[in-house]
C-alpha cells in the first residue's frame, strides 16, 4: 500500500444530523478539504497557480460507508494518487475513525477524480499536470500509476 497524506479531523455537532450521526455531504467536504491542505502543505506554489488560471475541476466523488461516525469521533482521512494522466487526477481517500486505544476503523472510502485546465471561465481549456504537483504527489504514488 502507497504513503498517503493526512488530514485529521475531530467531527463537531454542525456535521451531524438529527439522529446524530454525521450528514453523508461532509464525507465529500472532507475530501475536498484533505485535497486543500495537501496543496497548502506539498505544493504551495500550485495555489499560487491558483490564483492565476489554473483550475482543478472536479469531476466526479463518490463516497461508501461501512461505520456510523459521530459527533467527537477523531478521524483520519487519507488520500493516496490512483491514477495520473496529462490533465487528470484521481484520488482514494479512506476515512479511519482513531480509537483512544490506538485502534483503528476503516468507517468509509471514497474517490475523486480532478481536470486540470486553465483559460479565462468562458474559454477554459484542459492543461497538463502542474510540474511542481506531480513532483508533491510523487510520495504518494503507487508504483502502478500510470506515468506522464
């Protein structure tokens, strides 16, 4: 199994519904905010990209649960690199509940897959892979990705 990157999160009241476990939308919250702190921790200069014309477009998640999740639970959510081609990524994530004794719980797995393009909104184009992030994701690449 790949290294991967972790964002580590404590579930708050407001992610929960009324029953008490959490609402199935923050799963992919959690996705999209594993994949912000990656860049702001691995590839800072990508959100300067950013800022520019760059643009990483979502273009599909998905998300199954195996375990409930509940308010304080602290979780781990893991991202590893499935597949890389020129203008696309796909990413796994695994959302492990940490027990106080150290235990873990696979609670959910989801996957996500991102264009890269750039151009002004009303002529956005597809780009390559920013350089400088597959030289981030590189630690976080099985050795069966496909390579550019």
């Amino acid at each position: 199994m790949s290294k991967y990157f972790e964002y580590l999160h404590t579930v708050g009241f407001e992610e929960t519904n009324l029953v008490g476990n959490v609402y199935y939308v923050n799963y992919l919250r959690w996705q999209g905010r594993c994949r912000e702190m990656f860049l702001k921790t691995c590839a800072p200069d990508v959100l300067a990209e950013l800022q520019d014309d760059l643009k990483l477009f979502t273009l599909h998640v998905d998300c199954e649960f195996f375990a409930e999740v509940t308010a304080f639970d602290e979780l781990s959510i893991r991202m590893r690199l499935v597949e890389m081609t020129q203008t696309q990524l796909e990413f796994s994530f695994d959302y492990v509940r940490l027990g106080a004794d150290g235990g873990e719980t696979l609670v959910g797995r989801g996957r996500q897959r991102v264009a890269c393009m750039r151009g002004p909104n009303n002529r956005t184009v597809p780009a390559r892979v920013p350089e400088s992030l597959v030289r981030a994701l590189g630690p976080y690449t099985p050795q069966t990705v496909p390579s550019r």
